[in-house]
C-alpha cells in the first residue's frame, strides 16, 4: 500500500508538539509493516534537503509563501501539499493509496486532492478548535479554524478521533455520522523510557531533597491543561506533607500568572517552574517523580499519561476526556474531579502508601506494552484504511 | 488621688471596716477610655516596625533641650529637624559604622511618622536632631532598635538532620503541642488503618482489559495472540493458525 501522510510538523522538519512525534512514528510503523510511507511536511530551515530518506520513509520538504494572516499561511501550506503530491505521483507514475492528514492544518490539502484526483482521504482528528480553547466557541479566527475542522471531516472517507471522548464531541459539533469516525488511541515508545537512574541526583539538580516526594505537571501551562487546579490543590498536600514538591514542565501564558500566585500563597518554596524541557532532562524527571498529575480540563487523549506509564509512574488525571478511558482507577492511576480538592485527594493517597504506587506504576508500564505501542496503533489504521 | 493610710499591718482590716463608708466616697471614678497625656516631658523617640517595608516612628521634644542646644551651639535658625535613621543590619553598631543612613525632615510638631524602606529583614536604629544646611547635626536622643520581618518564607530550603537511635529516648524535634495523659484510665484506642482494595491482578488480566479497550483494538490483539500462540502452544488448533496466517498474507 503507498500512504501519504500530510503533517504541518515532524521529527525531522520542525517539531512543536505532539503530532510530529506521531506523524513520524506512525510512519516508521507503517513502513515496518512493508508499505511505501511518504510524509509531506513544512521546510525547517533552508539547510534541510527537499527530499530525504529516513529510516525508510520518504520524507517530502514543502516550502511554501508566508502570509501575515495565520489561517491563509496554513491555506499555502496545504496548496504546496497539493502540488507536490500530485508531482511526487507524476514523477512515480504510480497513485497513492490513501492520503492521511492530521488535524485542521493540514486537512485542506486532503480535501483538494480528492477533490482533484479521486484519493481516499483519512483525516486524523488530535483535537478541536472547541477543546483548545478550554471549552469555548470564541469568534474570530477560531471560528474561521472550526469552518476547516467542519469541512475537513465532511469531505473526508474516513475521520480518525484519537479517543471515544473526541469522538463524542466530533459528532456533536461537526454531524458526523457514527461509521465515519473510528477510536485509534494514540502510542508511545516505552523503550525511551527504559533504564534506571539515581533520583536523587536528578532532584538536586532542581533543589529538591533527594527523599521529598515529587508530583510532576508536564505541559503546555495553558487554562485548558488545569495548572492552577493542581496549584490550589498544593495546600491542601504540604498540610500533611510538608516536604512535597511540584514540578511544573512546560510554558504557556498562564505561567507568569501561576509563579506570582504561588508566592502569594507563601508556597513558591514547594513549587519549581522549569520552563519547556525535552530529551533526556525530561525523561529523569520522568523516572525521579513519583507521581504525575494530569488536571486537564479538556483532554483529548494526554500522551503525558502513556509518557508516565512508560517510565513506571502513576498517573492522577481529570475525568474528562482521554484520561477518563484509558485508566483503570486505582490499577494504574487515579482518576480524579477537575477540582482542587479532588486532585489533592488522589495526590494524598498516593503519597500515604508508595508502595502501592510502585504497583501501579507497573501496571502502567505493562498497559503501555499491551495497547499503546506504535505497532499497535499501526495495525488499527491499517484496518481503517482497508475499511475504505 | 487616694488617701494615704499610715497604719500597721495588723490593724489594717479594722481600719478599712471603720473607714468603708467614707472610702467608698472618697474613690475616683474608674475610666475606660482617657486621652493619654500630651507630653511627658522628656525627649525621646521610638521605633515600631509596622510590617516588611514599614517604619512607625513617634517622639517628643522638650522645650528645656532645644534651649540647651542653643546654650551649646548658638542660634538654630535655619537649621531642620531631621530623623537620621541607621540601617544596623547584622552589625554591632557604635554610632559609626552603620550600614546606610539616610535623613527625613520632620515638622516636630507632628510628633509621629511612617517611614517607608526599599528593602526587608533589616535593623534600624533613628537618632532624632538638628541639622544644619552645611551638614552638621546634632543629636538629640536616640531610639531603640527594630527587625522588620521578612517578605518571603525562609531563605533556608536545606534539610535538616537529626540522628534517631533505637532504644534511646529522644525529644522529638519539633514539638507543636504537649498532648496531656488522660487522667481517665481507657482501652487503647486502635485508629482504624486505612484498606485500600489490593487487587491480585497479574499482567494478564491488565493486558487483557486494555486489549478490550476500543473495538479496533480488541480484534486486533486476539490476532496478535493468535499469532503467538504458534510459540506458546505445542499443537496450536487449526482455526487460530489459519487466522495467524491469513493476516501475516493480509499485511504484506
């Protein structure tokens, strides 16, 4: 089967979140399953070739004009998508079989190349425009965004929702009908989390005392993550754990905001505002928590939680959403209420047996192992492919 | 004022059962509020920190060490009265070596002050005087000293160690309240241990629950098992192989 797979980020162009690791992976998956892959992304830097061939995969880097508007930049974008996936069939002389794009940005190009020459065309749905912005229908250009989604979905064969919950809201906002849209949880690669390392070596580094309890809070520090749930919910711990700390991993537009109120509480002492992190420094932090808090208010799916599994953590997560499906309660994490008092709840009971959490934090890893690799998710859009 | 009484020890309680009724009229009502006087007749000041960045400071002039200054020094015309406050943070202070000072020009009529500082977790110490345009100054009197508390919570984030030995009996190191024995003698109260529900699952039934999570997903699972199976079982039924078999085909 020759796939083309249209993503506005990767691994190896320009990487911001986590569609490019799943663009990529997925497509070093696909392509372990014997198909021909080509993934068609923006142009990093001028330094980086056009075309490329990375671990097996055909790696097309599209330049395209800028444009001071947000919306008809991605609206270039998706029209050098076009044109070169029409020349890369040409030059071929050979059609693709499906042309699977991810999210809004990129679900133009899908559109007009059915449009233009009859492909089958599976849009990837990670979130929407409605979640993104912490359950609101603002006007402007959300609402030019939500007209792409709507369009998008309609035209396409097949609509891919990373969880049951994204798939709810799909059907609702955008009318979709049931048997158009298909459930592929997301994957990670837990081999990048294998290894031990020396906590306590990791913790001084961020002035943590090698045997405080440590929760991790990794990402965007945005509303619709909940960072300042987790916030009100750190007075309620340091009462009967006075010696806990709360890494918060990420940035965002609310950080400056939730710096200054933790010094208002008088509990700036418990709390380290890192900033982005990646790579190795992430993973020790990973491996040094103890557990890692997910106090989402829309969630589509959270890999941060796959992410904590991997390195043998539990999870304490919000309700709502992804997390609400893929956790066993009290196997391999916590579900919790979007509230601050709930989330020091799971936070406090966590912490009065680690013991306990250790187990869980097993059962996470061998959930990650069973249901979440990339070779299963691989399988999965296989299926949706051949259901076509 | 009261009447004194010079009587002995001894025969006090007489004389205040022979004297009741004209003791009761001779005492001075009591009042709750009364204005405090206005002057003591000394010359003094004091210090109170208000809270991190606030100085209050009263004081009082006599008339009796204006005119001593002037026996000393001449006239005082054109001179100020000023407040020269000594920052003594950490140091032990002579009257020289203060880390800053600075002066405020006060109105002594005004009598008290808030004198606002620029940083926290500091002493002072205030002389009150006159100064004069070319920068002398003389004292007057000098005040007590204050720490203003800090802003923050403690600089000290370091842990802090303590040694437990076994079979020694040690004082706890922070001790929030003495808790009292019961004069009462009663049963030991047991606190009830929290039970969290153990669940005695193995990897197979988490492997199993998250192979039924999606529909997609559990179909694809029980090939993957089918597929393994091959190696588990010694003779593996004739359906599973063939469905092992056909997806191998399928895919590639």
């Amino acid at each position: 089967m020759r796939i083309a797979l249209l993503g506005w980020e990767s691994l190896h162009s320009i990487c911001v979140g986590g569609v490019g690791v799943h663009i990529s992976e997925l497509a070093c998956a696909l392509e372990r399953k014997g198909h021909e892959v080509h993934v068609f992304t923006r142009l990093g830097s001028p330094k980086q070739p056009w075309y490329e061939k990375i671990f097996g995969v055909h790696y097309h880097r599209v330049p395209f004009n800028s444009h001071p508007d947000f919306v008809e930049e991605i609206n270039n974008m998706c029209r050098a998508f076009v044109n070169t996936v029409f020349s890369v069939e040409d030059y071929m002389g050979a059609a693709f079989d499906v042309v699977h794009a991810h999210d809004w940005l990129t679900s133009n190009a899908g559109v007009w190349i059915k449009e233009g020459r009859h492909r089958h065309f599976v849009l990837t749905m990670h979130s929407t425009e409605y979640g993104r912005c912490g359950n609101n229908f603002f006007g402007g250009r959300s609402e030019r965004i939500r007209e792409h989604e709507r369009h998008g979905t309609y035209c396409a064969d097949r609509v891919i929702s990373v969880s049951d919950s994204l798939k709810k809201e799909l059907m609702w906002m955008y009318n979709l009908p049931d048997w158009k849209v298909e459930v592929v949880y997301n994957g990670v690669n837990p081999h990048y989390y294998d290894g031990w390392i020396d906590p306590a070596g990791v913790k001084s580094q961020y002035g943590i005392g090698p045997l405080d309890p440590v929760v991790l809070f990794s990402g965007r520090i945005v509303y619709q993550k909940g960072p300042d749930l987790l916030l009100d919910a750190i007075p309620y711990i340091l009462k009967y754990y006075n010696n806990a700390k709360f890494v918060f991993v990420g940035d965002g537009e609310m950080r400056w905001g939730l710096e200054e109120k933790a010094r208002h509480m008088g509990i700036s002492y418990a709390t380290r505002f890192l900033g982005y992190l990646n790579g190795y420094r992430l993973v020790d932090l990973y491996k040094a928590s103890d557990c890692v808090c997910v106090p989402s208010r829309n969630e589509p799916f959270g890999i941060v939680i796959l992410e904590a599994w991997s390195a043998g953590k539990p999870v304490i997560a919000s309700s709502n959403g992804g997390p609400a499906e893929i956790i066993w309660h009290e196997v391999n994490g916590f579900k919790v209420y979007p509230y601050p008092e709930s989330i020091a709840w799971g936070i406090g009971t966590l912490f009065s047996d680690f013991e306990y959490a250790r187990w869980m934090g097993r059962n996470g890893r061998v959930a990650v192992e069973t249901a979440f690799s990339w070779d299963v998710v691989a399988d999965q859009v296989l299926e949706v492919y051949n259901s076509i | 004022m009261r009447k004194k009484t010079t009587l002995n020890k001894k025969s006090k309680f007489k004389e205040i059962n022979l004297t009741k009724t004209t003791h009761v009229e001779n005492k001075k009502e009591f009042q709750d509020y009364y204005d405090l006087p206005s002057s003591y007749n000394t010359t003094s000041i004091t210090l109170i920190a208000r809270d991190p960045y606030w100085i209050f400071a009263y004081w009082e002039i006599t008339q009796s060490s204006i005119e001593e200054l002037r026996k000393r020094i001449g006239s005082l015309e054109k001179a100020n009265y000023v407040i020269r406050m000594y920052d003594v943070t950490c140091i032990n202070f002579d009257g020289t070596n203060a880390n800053r000072v600075f002066d405020i020009e006060i109105d002594p009529n005004a009598k008290n002050w808030y004198i606002n500082l620029w940083n926290d977790n500091s002493t002072f110490c205030a002389d009150l005087g006159i100064r004069f345009p070319d920068g002398r100054f003389y004292q007057l009197a000098r005040s007590n000293f204050v720490t203003t508390p800090r802003f923050r919570p403690s600089d000290r984030s370091e842990e802090i160690w303590m040694e437990v030995k076994q079979g020694i009996p040690q004082k706890p190191y922070v001790m929030a309240r003495v808790e009292e024995k019961p004069k009462v003698p009663t049963k030991e109260i047991k606190e009830p241990q929290r039970k969290y529900r153990r669940f005695n699952l193995t990897e197979e039934d988490i492997k199993k629950y998250y192979s039924n999570l999606s529909p997609l997903l559990k179909e694809i699972i029980a090939k993957r098992l089918a597929r393994t199976w091959k190696f588990r079982k010694p003779k593996p039924t004739y359906k599973r192989l063939l469905k092992g078999i056909h997806y191998i085909e399928k895919v590639q």
